[in-house]
C-alpha cells in the first residue's frame, strides 16, 4: 500500500470508541457532504471515465453515493474496497485518477503555473487529513486541525481552491460548538476562506448556513448566541437577500438575546459587543431598501432567489416595525445599565457596545418614519420607550476635560442621542430637553468642543453631517416662530459651512441644507437692512465662489450641486435689492471660471467651466442670467472660452443668448458689447485646408456664418448713434489681417451695419479699407470655379465661391469711393519699378532669371484683377463699370506696360495670348 494508506492506518489506530460507532457517525457526515458535491459539476466523478477509469467502475462508485472527486478524496481507501468488490489495484487507480483530475483544475486553471506535483500532492493530503479529524466527533483536537487548515490556506489558497466548498461545509457544524476558541476560530477560516468560493457556491453555502445560524440563536448560551450573530453579520454582508425570508426570526432571537442578559460583566460586554453588529446590519439592509437592489444586481441569481422568496418576504415583513418597536425598551435597558460604569472615562468594549446600541436606536426610528409606522398614537409610545435614555443628554460633557479620549467618545454618544431626538422631535413636547438639544447642536457647529482630536474628527463630522439635515429645518421653523435659539442656530450653521473642508461630506450636507433653504427663505425670513439672513447669503455667496474655483479639472456630482446651489442663490437675490448687489458683485471672482487671461501672446488657460458636462454648463450660464449686469473682467473671460478650438456651436450660440439678454446700457455697456461680438468674428478658430468650400456641408463654416447672421441681427438693433463704435473696432480688427474666413465674416458686419446709402463710411476707413480689400479681392476670386463665372448673374444667386466676394460688392454699391480706391490699388499691384526701368529704352538692362519670375507673375495678377473686374461688370448692385473708366484705364495702362516688356523678355505664345485677352476684356467694360 502506498503513503496515504499508511496514513489513513494511523488515524484508525487512534479510535478510542468502538470502530462501528466511530464509522457511522464519519459516513453520516460525509453523507452530508457528497450531497452537497452533487452540484460541483466541474469535479463529477463521471469526468473519470476520461482517465481510463472502466465506466461500470464509476457507476459501482455512483449507486454508493460518491459523486465528485472531492468525496471520493476524503473516504478511506478501506471502505472504497467495500463497494461492490472493488479491488485494492481498482481503488489505487481510481484515486489517482481523481488526484490528477484535480491537480490539472488546480495547476493548469487556477494559478496558471506549473507547481511540482509532490508540493501539490502534500498540500491536498494534508488538508484531507485535517477535514477528516475535524469530522471525527472523538477527535480531542480539533483546534490544532483547523489552525493546520487555516495555515494551508494562507500559503496555498488558489491550490486548494476545489476544496473550500467541502471546508465551510465542515465550518457550518461548527457554529454551535460549545468549545468558544473552536467557534471563533471557525469564523476566522471561514472568513478566509469563503472569497474563494464561485458565486453560485456562494449563495447556497449562506443559504445553508443560515439554518446552522438559526439554531444556533436558539441556544442556552449567550456565547454561543453572540457566535452565530457574528457569523449571521458576515453571511448577510455576503448575501443580504436572506433577510427577506428570516427577518423576523432574527429580531425575535435579539429579543431573547438581550432578555437573557441580567448583568454587564467582561464576558457579557465581549457578548454584547459581538452580537450588536450583526443587528446593525439587519437595520442598515432594511433602511438602504438594498435587499431588493441587491437581488437585481445578481442578475438571474437573483431574480431566482426574488421569486423563490415571493411569499415568504411578504410574511416575514408582516409586523417587522412591531418587532423593531419591541426591542427598543430592551436596548435602551442595556444602555442604561451600562451607562453608570462609565464615570470620567470609558474603556473600548464599553463605549463600544453603548455606540452601537444607540445606533441601533437610530436605525430602528429611521425604518420607522420610512415606513409611516409612526402617527399621531406611534409616534409618542416610541418617544416614551426613549425617554429613560434622553434622560441622561447630555451624557458627562465638559469642554475643558483633561482626557481627550474619554471627551471624544462622550460626544460622539451625544451625537447619537441628538440626532435620534431630532428624528423624533415632532412627538417629544419637552421644552427643556429641545432646549439642551439645539444648546448642543449650536456648540458643535460653532467648534465650541475643539478638545476633539485629531484622531475623531472622521466621526465627529460624519456625525454633525448627520445633524446638519435637521438644522436647517430647525432654522426655517424658528424663523417662522422668531425663536431666538433657532435664529443663533443660522451663524452657527454659516460658520461650519465656512470652515469645512471642500469636497468633504459636511461640506457636501452644508450645501444640501442650503439648497434646501433657499426654496423656502423668502417665505422664512423678512429681508430687513443688516438682518441675519442677509449676512449668512453674503457669506453663502463668497463661499460658493471660492468652491467652484476649486472645482478643478475633474468635475463630479459636488461640481454640479454647488452650481445648483448658486442658481438657488440668484433666483432668491431677484427678488431682494440688498441681496441682488453682492450676488451680482461675485461675478470678480468668478470671470476665472471661464478662463484666466493671460498677457498678449501667453497661451490661453481654461477655467474649470470648459470641463463641465453639458447641462452643468447650461446651469451655470442661467446663474450669468440673474446678475443684473456685466462687466468688463467677466465679459473677457467668456471671450476668451468662446474662441477655443473645443468649445461647441450649441454651446456658443447660447453663451450669445445670454448676452444678448443683457440689452440695456445699464445692464452692458455698448463699448463692451461691440468689443465682445466683434472680437468674437476675428478671432473664433476656423481652418480650412483646401481653397474650395462646401458651405452647406462644411460645419465649422456653417457655424460662423449662422453666428455673423446672429450677431448682425443684434448689431441692427443697437447700431443708432454706435455706428461710428461698430466701424472703428470692425476695421481695427480687419486690419489686423485675421485669418481670410473671419476677415469675410468682419465685413458683412459692416455691410449689415452700412446698408442704406450713402454709406457712413468715413473718409479715414475708406483709404484704410482700399487696400486692404483689393488684396482680398485677389484672394477670394481665386476661390470660385471655372463653371461658376457663367452662372454668376445676380448677388440673390451665391454660389459657394462667391462667399467671399459678395460682402466687397455690397460695400462697393453703397460706397462708390470705396470702389474707385480698391481699383487704383489693384492697378499699382500689376507691375514693379523694374519693369518700368527695363521697357524705357534707356540705357541697357540685363535681364536676370528673377524678372523673368516677376514678370509672369504680373501676369498673374493682371489675370487675377481682370477676373474681379468681369464679376463685378456682372453685378447689377454696380451698375456700369464705365462709371470707373479712368480707374479701369489706370488698369489697362498697367498691363500695357507689362505687354511691352516682350521687347526685352521674350514671352511664349500663350502668355502673349493671355496679356491680348485681358486687354480686349478690359476694353469691353471700359466702353
């Protein structure tokens, strides 16, 4: 016989029962176990006929009731050979089979590596040894065998893996051991090893378990109680559904649990203290409502277990709240008889047990008022059963106690205490006890207890995070009933709103409270010169300015809540002039939020609002919307955000709107307004890499052209005694030679703004602009088509390549002059000094490669203005072009002069047939 044999030899030699007894009990409980294996598909013993195992074999194994490998693992090879005659070679065979099939699950799935099969083979032999002991009922060490596996698992978890099932199996009877060192230490390994376990294993095992649980609560012992609430803590942290079938039963075992306690010795507070976390999470899954959230996130395991537990949820959440009701009495006994040990300081298994049992509390009359289980007869029985408790608020509260420690936990009971005093406020009619509560609430918001310690700040403001809620309730109904305690309440909450850290929890229930605050504050407080209220929205304001600056580049949930709240803040300061005077003075410190200018020529920096989500922006721009005016700084800002590369048409066009909102002098200066649109055309970012446009398919262009027919639509309206404004800023920015888009877009503004003659243009922009646009001229017709000079008939009729030109045209129709100038710097543009010295006759000239390029680039041009000059014969705005025979003729003479230099550079035939058909074109217009 191999190793193992020996082994299992050697365990058998330690039976101090009779053999049979000692068997019957071992195959009763791993009978129980290979029930439960017959769901582990992936270790069926039937995967054994793959390893050469004979079929008739496994079926001998099968009607013995062996199903999976991991069974067959954990039976003695002695009592394999009583299966049907199976032979000791069958019975070596099969088990190492089984081992094989294992270790390729283990090695080859699990971990991914390849572990020497001897280190494997170990680890498995010794975890079957110690279930195999742990199962034996005479075993007298079943300690030492559960550390044992507790160790195998911390160093080998992935390999042993396939065994954890049949490990909280074995776990499960242990729950309600009288040995307490053996229970506890069940707990541990079950903790380490329950992860390991696939989901589906997972949601039976809690299930099973929860029977041993069950039981387990019923015991004599209040240890062995206390046990199985631990456990009943970690399996519904693991599987909350099954609080739909035993919720009731798990309140009613509190209920004699806490029946049972007559006194608080060691023992018992350890008992206590172990058992109120289970109860906590029973209240807190009942609270959250996330029983039914929980199950629909496991998907089908879930709505399998929902429909399985239909009916019996129904039943066992029939009378719940009275349930809950009952046990109030009893924890309230157990504070009260804990509470007087604690004299001037409080050990941790105390202050342990008193938090949690007042959390407790708290949960319970939290389920309550969710459940509209307390009214008008509820509500002061409730109350009643709590009196014994208030009784001791505030519970040993000194503001110069000399142990730091022992204060913290003091007050992070009177917390508790308050806030449950609040939950319950409606149905409690005592003065006194109101009175010692908001003495309270007011000295923490203030900081008045500023001996807490670093170490308890967390749970001193998750608790005054907690209060913070009914504060602002209290505030809105003392301002209604002109209590002078609640009126002191409103600079305390401001104070603590102030001081709290951004992003922090009572920062984000401070902002909450206000939110809540404002919907009601007109109806709460008369807005009086130097009131209150008056003073705490100042502070709110600055506040809220600085935290969206502080926002970053990251925005969240709390980015969007403190913009809700500032629109709050500027609904309520509309309706008030003293309120409305600081709301619209924080638009200084807000004009960073756009973007932070920068000195001429600095890259841009964005502000936070450029990363706001959609509607979070549309939010903030309806805050703009209630300042009653802008100002320079932050009209900057949003021309600075409006000319970004990222920024979206949607959202520019409604940043227009805004401003266009703004249309009186007073609410915008005119000198800002124009500053703003103007500079808004000349600089918005628009490229294009090829010289032809789509403009009904191109969107960039499509924006720019829909925000010019905007702008000038507004420009219209305010144009009046501004037009000089409106021409100086528009020529100012085209002069600055923007980008050929943006300079097309500048000058339908001054079409638009210059469209009934005589145009207002004065003297000074004419000469400024006539250079300027014969450029631009000879740019855009270089951007129309061969097949669209034909069709070009009237200025109704654009065709894509005439965008550019058409705004020209329209300003040579009202403005002659302008015209007359444009074709005189045209004219000057077609020849050089050079070529008048070369075609003079006078002296000798060497012709160089560089006239010969300069010359046919005068040809170029002479085509280019040509070409300009027949569009513009075609425009009926312009009339006849013989009106500027003289200018035309400056043109012709020009070209002349470029003729004749053929004298001196010999031109082909083409290009002297080019230079005969600009002069023969020329000529026709010019007559």
């Amino acid at each position: 016989m191999n190793e193992d044999v020996e082994s299992e030899e050697s365990v058998n030699q330690l039976q101090l029962v009779p053999a049979d007894m000692v068997m019957e009990e071992t195959n009763n409980h791993m009978q129980l176990i290979e029930e439960e294996d017959m769901i582990m598909e992936e270790e069926s013993i039937d995967k054994l006929i793959s390893q050469d195992i004979d079929a008739d074999d496994v079926k001998k194994l099968l009607d013995a009731g062996i199903f999976t490998c991991n069974s067959l693992l954990l039976q003695a090879k002695k009592n394999l050979t009583r299966i049907n005659d199976l032979s000791e070679e069958t019975v070596d065979k099969i088990w190492e089979a089984a081992e094989k099939h294992l270790r390729k699950s283990v090695v080859g799935i699990a971990t991914g590596s390849q572990m020497p099969d001897e280190l494997l083979e170990s680890n498995i032999t010794a975890l079957r040894r110690h279930l195999k002991l742990i199962s034996w009922p005479p075993h007298p060490n079943k300690i030492d065998e559960l550390r044992a596996i507790e160790s195998l698992f911390q160093k080998s978890p992935a390999e042993l893996k396939p065994y954890s099932y049949i490990l909280v199996e074995t776990l499960r009877g242990l729950v309600n051991n009288e040995d307490g060192q053996l229970r506890n230490l069940a707990y541990d390994v079950f903790e380490l090893v329950f992860p390991y376990l696939d989901v589906e294993d997972q949601q039976m095992l809690t299930r099973r378990m929860m029977g041993s649980i069950l039981n387990a609560m019923q015991h004599s012992k209040l240890d062995i109680q206390s046990t199985s609430f631990e456990f009943l803590n970690h399996i519904l942290w693991l599987n909350p559904t099954l609080l739909l079938s035993d919720a009731k039963k798990i309140f009613q075992n509190y209920k004699d649990f806490f029946g049972k306690i007559l006194y608080f010795n060691k023992d018992q507070k350890t008992n206590l203290k172990v058992s109120l976390p289970g109860l906590i999470r029973c209240l807190s899954h009942l609270v959250k409502n996330d029983v039914e959230n929980d199950l629909l996130d496991k998907g089908d395991i879930g709505e399998r277990l929902l429909h399985a537990y239909e009916d019996d949820s129904f039943m066992s959440f029939n009378g719940l709240s009275r349930n809950m009701k009952d046990l109030i009495p009893l924890l309230v006994d157990s504070f009260q008889r804990l509470i007087p040990s604690a004299t001037e300081w409080l050990d941790e298994p105390t202050f342990g047990c008193l938090t949690s049992i007042l959390h407790c509390i708290d949960l319970i009359v939290i389920y309550l008022k969710k459940t509209k289980d307390l009214n008008s007869q509820s509500g002061p029985e409730v109350a009643a059963s709590l009196e014994n408790l208030f009784h001791h608020f505030p519970i040993h509260l000194v503001t110069n106690f000399l142990d730091k420690g022992s204060n913290d936990k003091f007050l992070e009971l009177n917390f508790f205490i308050s806030k449950i005093f609040l939950e319950l406020k409606e149905w409690i009619f005592l003065n006194s006890l109101l009175e010692k509560c908001l003495e309270f609430v007011e000295s923490a918001l203030l900081g008045k207890f500023c001996q807490v310690s670093e170490s308890a700040n967390t749970v001193w403001e998750r608790h005054l995070s907690q209060l913070i809620p009914f504060v602002s309730k209290l505030i809105l109904h003392g301002a209604n009933n002109n209590s002078n305690r609640a009126s002191r309440l409103l600079p305390a909450f401001t104070h603590i709103f102030t001081v709290s850290m951004p992003g922090s929890l009572l920062k984000w229930t401070c902002l909450h409270a206000i939110k809540d605050m404002l919907s009601h504050i007109h109806e709460s407080f008369p807005f009086q010169e130097k009131s209150e209220c008056v003073k705490a929205l100042d502070a709110w304001m600055l506040e809220l300015t600085e935290l969206l600056l502080k926002i970053g580049y990251n925005p969240t949930d709390y980015s969007l809540l403190v913009i809700q709240v500032l629109h709050g803040m500027g609904k309520v300061a509309v309706k008030d002039s003293l309120l409305r005077h600081s709301y619209d003075n924080i638009q200084y410190q807000l004009h960073d939020f756009f973007c932070i200018l920068q000195e001429e020529g600095e890259p841009i920096l964005y502000g936070p609002f450029l990363f706001l989500p959609k509607d979070t922006q549309e939010l903030f721009l309806c805050c703009v919307e209630y300042f009653s005016w802008l100002d320079t700084p932050i009209l900057d800002s949003l021309l600075c955000f409006c000319i970004t590369l990222d920024i979206d048409p949607d959202m520019l066009f409604r940043i227009i709107e805004v401003l266009n909102s703004f249309n009186t002098a007073t609410q915008m200066r005119i000198e800002d307004y124009v500053n703003f649109f103007i500079t808004l055309v000349s600089k918005l970012n628009v490229y294009y890499g090829v010289v032809y446009i789509d403009l009904k398919n191109d969107a960039p262009q499509q924006t720019l052209k829909k925000l010019i027919d905007v702008i000038c639509s507004n420009m219209t309206q305010k144009k009046g005694d501004n037009y000089l404004l409106v021409e100086k800023k528009t020529i100012k920015e085209i002069l600055r030679k923007r980008s050929f888009h943006n300079a097309a877009c500048l000058l339908r503004i001054l079409v638009t703004m210059d469209s009934e003659p005589p145009s207002r243009l004065s003297g000074e922009s004419i000469i400024s602009l006539s250079y300027y646009v014969s450029e631009f001229l000879m740019q855009a017709v270089k951007r129309v088509r061969e097949d669209e000079y034909e069709k070009y008939i009237h200025y109704d009729q654009i065709f894509p390549g005439f965008y550019f030109l058409e705004p020209c045209f329209s300003l040579f129709s009202q403005c002659p002059e302008l015209l007359s100038n444009a074709l005189k710097a045209m004219a000057s543009t077609i020849t050089y000094d050079a070529l008048k010295t070369m075609t003079s006759g006078i002296g000798f000239y060497l012709v160089s490669e560089d006239d010969r390029k300069e010359m046919r680039n005068c040809l170029t041009r002479a085509n280019v203005i040509t070409s300009v000059i027949v569009l513009m014969s075609k425009d009926i705005r312009l009339k006849s072009m013989s009106v500027f025979k003289n200018e035309i003729n400056y043109i012709i003479d020009e070209v002349h002069l470029l003729q004749s230099s053929q004298q001196v550079i010999s031109f082909t035939d083409e290009e002297r047939h080019a230079i005969q058909f600009i002069l023969d074109q020329l000529r026709n217009i010019s007559e």
